[in-house]
C-alpha cells in the first residue's frame, strides 16, 4: 500500500502519525510482531493481513483531507451511490 505524503503549507514534507507514533512509543515494534505473528498462525499471509489492516486507515485519511480542503467531488468519487447518505454531514 502506497503512502501519502504528508506536506506543510509550505511544501515542506513532514512524517506521518504511524510513523511518529511507532518511533515515540515502546509497544510499536513488539506489537506489530506479535500481531504478524498471530496473522500467520492463523493461516493469513502478511499481504492480505497488511491489506486489511491499511486500507481502511488510508481511506479514512483520504475522506478527512478532502473534508478538510472542502473537496467534496473527491468525497463522492470515493464513496459513489452511498455519498447521498452522508452528504448533508459535510
């Protein structure tokens, strides 16, 4: 899964929250090899647990940023016939 760079105002680009959160916090790593550990045992390959796990994650950060540029065509392009369910929240 492809990251989204994450840029001031100004262009300058900055680190995302998982990266800083995995740098700042003890539990990162171990937590994530115990997680990939148990994905494993249970039969689920890396690629499919990661897809699983980092897709919604990216999606959420996509509808964000473009609530937050008022970007609502982008808004619809992601969500297609289920936009009309939310629109009047944006």
């Amino acid at each position: 899964m492809p990251t989204i760079p994450y840029k001031l105002k100004d262009g300058r680009r900055i680190q995302g929250i998982t990266t800083l959160k995995s740098q700042q916090i003890a539990w990162g790593k171990d937590g994530l090899l115990y997680w990939a550990n148990d994905q494993g045992l249970n039969g689920i390959t890396l690629e499919e647990a990661r897809n699983t796990a980092t897709v919604p994650g990216t999606l959420a950060h996509y509808l964000i940023e473009c609530y937050l540029r008022g970007d609502k065509d982008g808004i619809q392009r992601l969500l297609g016939r289920r936009y009309s369910e939310v629109a009047d929240l944006i």
